[in-house]
C-alpha cells in the first residue's frame, strides 16, 4: 500500500503544472540568493512559454526560440514584451527541472516579469523560461479584428528612464508607417491606430532615454482570416562574413526592390565601421546602439574618413547572420530604416561567437546618402534638409507640395528653442502653446497638425499623418541644434506645423 502511494505521488509530482511550479520556485530562488527581488510571474509570459514549449517538443527549442515564433506566441497571449532572455531545453520527463537548476546564471539578467512553461510528450519535456525586463505597460489592446476598416486607441505608459514615445506599424503590404500620437505626456501616451486592410500588422513602440532609442513593445494583429501557420522555409545560414554579407544585401536590396526603391551599394568605409562595432559587442560582451562607455553613431560616423550626410543604424542578435536580419525585418522602426527613400550605401558588419555552446551573431547595418568631398566642405542649410526629406514623403504619397510659410517657421522656430531649453520634446510646453499661436497670428488657418521630433539629422525627419493629409496646404519647420542631458550632444530638435488654409 506504501509503495503504491509512493508511485502515485512520484507521478503527480511530474505534472506539467507541477514542474512549472518547481521552476518557478527555483527561479525566485535564483534571485533571491544573491539579493535582487525576484521577477514577477505574469499569464502573458506564462501562456507564451507554454506555447513556445508545445514548438519545441516538436521542432526543437533553437526553432521554438527565433524572434518571430517568440513574438507571434507573446502576441497571441496578449503581451507585448520584447528582448526576452530565456532558457529552453527538450530533454527526458524526470530530468527537465534538474537541468533548470544546473543553471546559475538566471539571475544574471534584469528581469521584472517571467513566465514558465512546461509540455510533455510520454517521457519527454520540453521546459521554457522567459524573462524579461517591462519597459512599457500597455492599455488592453485586441490582437484580433474580424473585419478590416476598423480603428482601435492604443495607450499605454513607458517604465523609467524612458520618456517619450514614437509609434510604429507595419502594414500587411509591408510599408512602415509612423503613428502620430494623439495624446502625450511624458512616458504616458495613445494614438489611434487604423486597419484598413486584411493582413498581419506588427506594431512597435520606441521609448527614448538617455541611451538612446529602445524597442519597448513589439505586437502582431491580425485583421480578418488568421494566418495559416504551414511549413516554414528551411533557411541555410551563411558560416562565413563575406558570404553573410552577400547575402544579406541581396536580402535589403530585393525588399527595396518590392518597394520601388533604388538599390543600395556596399560601401568600404561603412563596412569598416559596422564590422568593427559588430565585433566590439562579440568582445565586450553587451548589445545596444549605446556601447559601455556611451559612445554612439555620432563617435562612430565622426570617426570615418569620408563625408556622410545621413547615417542610420541597424542592429541584430540571433543564432545566425539571417535570422538576426529577420529579426530586423520584423521591427518596422528598423525596417523604416532598410526602405529610406534617400539612403544609397550601405556596410554590413557580421560577428560569429559561441555562447554556451550556442551560436550567436551579431549583425550591424549602416546606411547613408553620401556627398562628394567637395560637396560635403560646404555644409547644408539643416532647415533645407528638412524641408527635402519632407517633400520626398509628401511626394510619396502622391499630393502637391506643401508651400512654405514664413508664419510657420517663426512659430515652430521658436517652440523648438523652447522644447531644447526644457529638455522636453512635447508638442505642449509651458510657455508655449504652438495651435492657440498659429490660430490667433494666422487668420487663414482652418486646422493645424504639430510634429516635434529629435533626430541626428534633418534629413531623417519621418513620413507623418500631417504630410498625408491633401487639406494641409502649408508647413513651416524649426531647426535647432543642441545639447541635451537625455537625448544626447548634437541633436537637431524639429518642429514641423503643417496647416489647411481656407
């Protein structure tokens, strides 16, 4: 009778809801022992690694893993979390939660929330830990429409030291929107985000602090029939940094390509660059826009001996030079960079590690529109190169150009110098009401739309609702250069104010 009470609890103790419960513990456990405040459990992560393990039982925990079936799990758990650190592992029933505690390096990373999950097939497990550091809390928002033509408010609240937000969506189509916000308080934010067509749509959020821009939230919604979920394409993954680079071009420039955008040429000197970043994060051991010792792409492109008008930057981590572009391709505020309008070069740099036994690459993109020497000695009026890239969009969506007026540009002068004084890149500042401005100086104007954006150049002022708008007739734009404590020495500080006219 004894032993067969013993066989009966052995077996209950094996339950995936059980083992669950085991990593959890072991887990906290983790934290705990060396005197960091354990991580929340959350139902999104935990509903997500119980899915991912279901993946792994059946295609493996390095497949299970890849940003893109990550991501489709913790958006159909209804999470938005992003650079998950996790552990995975596919072994024998009786041994997954010993496996767990051979680790003890979980609480290395910084983590507020978790989740765990378990699946099981006879005797095998699969065991699924996701971690991850919440750098904003979302509003309830729908990863699931029947019917396109619908619009639904996003709102939500970036976590320190985050302090403002920018929205980004990729359309099924592919193209990269902007999402002007509707509402903005510091780290508090919404914006109304339409579906006009069926399809896959993967929303982003930046939050920007004093390291930069980070990815804060990344989700899928899904409008009308749900994708059918077939077999994957077998990727083969480059092994060697010129062959990963090939192919990686050939990659950005077919999708401009699909875009009626011209195609990029590799440049020497970007490579350099971008190689060298690539491989100082392999040596350093950290991954960020923002290296260790703060140093950024203004240091990096000032280093280079040849004249660049516009650099942006691209960076990706994954289990092979592809899947880390794929990744890449997934987040539409990087994808806006791979289909710039006005980019013509780009350096590709590929770094190969191991890390615990697993491969790891570490991909840096660089693209800029260059300038002659000649031509770069005289620098450019910067409100001159806003005003191009704002007709390039405009141009983009098939409507006359805007005129200029001079009305407009004091106006949105003088708020950008006021936004740099502050610090605070708000469209409402104290002190300074931009629409009450132009409604009582500009008797003409019926309606007025307010951009405020801080860029490393004008030339990379974004496509925006206002430049889409066929009633808006007029703009006027602010270029102050400056000095800023959270966003950065250099920095041009934008203001754009577009207006309909009667």
């Amino acid at each position: 009778m004894l032993a067969l009470a013993l066989g009966v609890l052995l077996a209950a103790s094996s339950t995936p809801t059980d083992m669950e419960q085991q990593a959890l513990r072991y887990v906290h456990q983790e934290f705990e022992r060396v005197g960091r405040r354990h991580p929340q459990a959350d139902l999104a992560l935990t509903q997500a690694a119980r899915r991912l393990a279901r993946e792994a039982l059946e295609h493996g925990p390095s497949r299970a893993m890849e940003l893109h079936t990550r991501t489709e799990a913790v958006s159909a758990a209804g999470g938005a979390d992003t650079e998950a650190h996790y552990y995975a592992s596919v072994s024998m029933r009786d041994h997954a939660v010993d496996l767990l505690r051979d680790r003890k390096d979980l609480n290395q990373e910084p983590a507020s929330h978790l989740g765990v999950g378990v699946a099981v097939d006879g005797e095998r497990a699969a065991l699924i830990v996701l971690l991850t550091q919440r750098k904003a809390t979302l509003q309830r928002f729908p990863r699931t429409f029947e019917r396109a033509g619908t619009g639904q408010s996003l709102c939500g609240q970036l976590e320190n030291p985050l302090r403002w937000a920018e929205v980004y969506v990729t359309f099924p189509g592919g193209r990269v929107d902007r999402i002007p916000l509707t509402r903005e308080s510091g780290p508090a934010f919404c914006t109304r985000l339409l579906l006009p067509t069926e399809g896959r749509y993967t929303v982003e959020l930046i939050g920007h602090g004093e390291r930069g821009p980070e990815m804060a939230a990344l989700f899928f919604v899904d409008v009308g029939a749900s994708p059918q979920r077939g077999e994957r394409e077998r990727i083969i993954e480059p092994t060697t940094v010129e062959d990963a680079r090939s192919a990686l071009l050939s990659r950005i420039n077919g999708l401009r390509r699909a875009n009626g955008l011209p195609q990029l040429v590799l440049d020497d000197t970007l490579t350099r660059v971008a190689q060298a970043y690539s491989e100082r994060m392999a040596r350093e051991g950290f991954f960020g826009h923002v290296a260790p010792d703060g140093s950024d792409l203004r240091g990096r492109k000032a280093s280079t001996a040849f004249q660049y008008r516009t650099v942006s930057e691209n960076i990706g981590k994954a289990s092979g030079p592809l899947a880390a572009h794929f990744g890449i391709e997934l987040s539409p505020g990087h994808r806006k960079n791979l289909l710039g309008p006005l980019f013509t070069h780009a350096g590709i740099g590929v770094a190969f590690q191991q890390v615990e036994g697993r491969n790891q690459v570490l991909l840096t993109e660089l693209f800029s529109s260059t300038d002659s020497l000649e031509s770069a000695a005289v620098p450019r009026e910067p409100r001159e190169e806003a005003y191009e890239a704002l007709a390039t969009h405009r141009a983009s969506h098939g409507l006359p150009p805007l005129k200029r007026n001079p009305v407009l540009e004091q106006i949105a002068l003088d708020h950008a110098r006021r936004a740099l004084e502050l610090d605070q890149p708000e469209v409402q500042l104290p002190g300074s009401k931009v629409h009450d401005r132009v409604t009582s100086t500009l008797d003409t104007a019926k309606s007025t739309t307010v951009g405020m954006y801080v860029k490393e150049s004008p030339a990379l002022l974004p496509d925006s609702k206002g430049l889409g708008n066929p009633q808006n007739t007029q703009v006027g734009v602010g270029v102050v250069r400056g000095d800023s404590r959270t966003y950065g020495q250099g920095q041009y500080w934008m203001v754009v104010i577009y207006a309909a006219t009667r």
